[in-house]
C-alpha cells in the first residue's frame, strides 16, 4: 500500500501541486481563473517554453546547454537591427536568427562532439562568446525604433507591424505565440514518441556506448541535438524582440535559469525522471503561474526567485529520491 501511494505522488504529484497552487490563488483574488490571465500567463511563458525545449533536447542525448540564453539575445538585438538599422524584410528578419541560432549549435557541437569539451563547460565559453558577440555588435544600448546614434544621427527603420503581431497577435481569440508554444510542445513530444530521430536521441543519451555499438552514428545524432537547441533558442529570441518591439540587450540572461529551471521540474512529471517535453511544459507552466499569482498578491519580485528555486529543489529531491529507492 505504500509503495503504491509513493509511486502514484511520484507519477503525479507535480500536477496535482499545479493544480493546488491554481486553487490557492484562484480564492485569494477572482481575477486569477481567468481567460484573459490565463492566456496572459501562457504568454508569458511561450519564449522560455521555447528556450527550455531546446535544452530538453540536448538534455536527452546526454548534454547540456549553457548558451541558449546568450543566443536569445544575441537573436533579439540581431532582428530588431535588421529591421530598425537596415530596413530588410520580414523573410530575412524571420531566417536569419534560426541561421545564427543554428551556427551557435554547430559551435557547441564542434567543440563537445570533435575536440571532446566537456558539455558544460564547452557551452560555458560559448555563452561568453556570444554574450560577447551581442554586446559588441550594439555597442551596449538596446535597439528601438528611430534610435538616435552617437554622431547624432537617427535609425531609418522601425520594428515592422508584421513582425510584431508575431509577438502581440492573436489568432481566433488566442495569443499567436501560445498556438506556436502548443504546436512546438505537440510535434516535439510525437518526434520523440514515435519518430526513429527521437528514439535514437534517447537512446544515446540513455547509453553512448550501446547507442554507438548498435550502429548509431552518436556523433551526428549529438551534433544535430545541439543544432535544434540553438534554433529553439533563435525561435525564443524572435519572440521576444516581437513581443517588446525592441532589441533589448541581455534579454535572456534570466531566461536560462527560468527554462533550466522548467525542464529539472519536468523530470518529475508523470514520474518520468528524465528531460521530456511533456514534463518541461508543465514545468514552464507552474514557474509562470507562480510568478503570476505571486505578482497578483503583490509579493515583492525579488522574492520570487526564492520560491521558484525553492519549487525545483523539491521537484529534484522527489526524483532522486524516487531514483535512489528503485535501485536499492
């Protein structure tokens, strides 16, 4: 009996601890269960959820993605440049980030797949680089509609009313980057599922050795995992900058925590102890309803990063715990 009590909170206690914390701020103020606040919320978290699939991705070969939130930003200041100080088209502003989101995966790849770096630290330097790369290229200032240079002179261009209904539309009722948020998470979790890409991804990041003995070409598979990691986090970036209307600097340096933190919290959804997009989704959700709810009972916002941290402790002690159970 209490085995199978222990297993059934495993499996489903992170949505059930969803559901209470819905409960919770839904008495506490009326305006919570609402459907604007609720697509608000899903709004909100779109741009992470994008963000941490791409770090699930490389969590199930085995790895880790410490860049992803350098090549948000680097993606948000290159889209609003291109538009603001160079006057190109949708077509381009839309292609261009997913090339450079690519080319930072490569990167990532070249340096953990050929030269052997450790995943983390490899993608540490990257996250310099890159952050380096952004910072460089705009000299430091955001980028916004008819900014004004040093010399004095003004940006030609403005942020392109298409480009930003990508960001602040809606499509029958619903914010245009939800259905983009809810299509991602569906056709990433079907790639996995029932895909031989995605059993292959899996298998390499359950066993290399074994993978590679059954004639699976790891090396690629790996490269190719961080190749649509960047593009996740290119994807992530082109939100962003649509969403605000501008190319803020460092806009995802806080992203990497948030989405990190979605994907570790998804381990323990539906008792699955390893990255899935299912779990990262949920994951990204309780973080936004968190924030949201806590916004809404005017709890000071440095204090948020508390609870949050405090949400994944538990999330992982309830995993490993469960882990170090089933091997005993």
């Amino acid at each position: 009996m209490k085995y199978q009590i222990a297993q059934f909170s495993y499996r489903y206690g992170a949505l059930i601890f969803i559901g209470l914390v819905l409960v919770f701020f839904s008495l506490y103020n009326q305006h919570f269960f609402t459907y604007n606040n609720i697509t608000d919320i899903l709004r909100s978290i779109s741009i992470v959820t994008f963000v941490a699939i791409g770090i699930t991705i490389s969590l199930t070969v085995d790895g880790f993605d410490l860049s992803a939130g350098s090549t948000v930003s680097l993606t948000t200041v290159v889209v609003a440049a291109m538009m603001v100080w160079h006057q190109m088209p949708l077509i381009l502003v839309l292609i261009v980030p997913l090339i450079i989101g690519a080319l930072v995966g490569l990167l990532n790849s070249l340096l953990i797949v050929k030269i052997r770096i450790p995943d983390l630290l490899a993608t540490l330097a990257v996250m310099y680089i890159v952050s380096g790369i952004h910072r460089t290229y705009t000299k430091g200032y955001s980028i916004y509609n008819n900014m004004q240079f040093q010399d004095g002179t003004k940006a030609p261009g403005v942020m392109l009313d298409s480009f930003l209904w990508i960001g602040q539309g809606r499509l029958l009722g619903i914010p245009f980057p939800v259905i983009l948020m809810l299509v991602a998470i569906v056709a990433m979790h079907l790639f996995f599922k029932y895909t031989r890409g995605g059993r292959q991804m899996i298998m390499t990041g359950s066993n290399e050795e074994a993978a590679r003995l059954s004639g699976l070409r790891v090396n690629r598979i790996r490269t190719l995992a961080y190749v649509a990691s960047g593009i996740f986090a290119a994807i992530g970036g082109i939100l962003f900058a649509a969403r605000v209307g501008s190319g803020q600097i460092d806009a995802g340096s806080s992203m990497q925590m948030d989405a990190l933190a979605a994907v570790f919290v998804g381990y323990s959804v539906f008792g699955a102890g390893r990255p899935n997009i299912i779990g990262t989704f949920f994951g990204a959700v309780l973080m936004g309803v968190l924030v949201n709810g806590m916004t809404m009972l005017h709890v000071e916002y440095y204090t948020t990063d508390i609870i949050k941290g405090a949400v994944l402790v538990l999330a992982l002690a309830v995993t490993f715990i469960h882990r170090k159970r089933q091997k005993v």
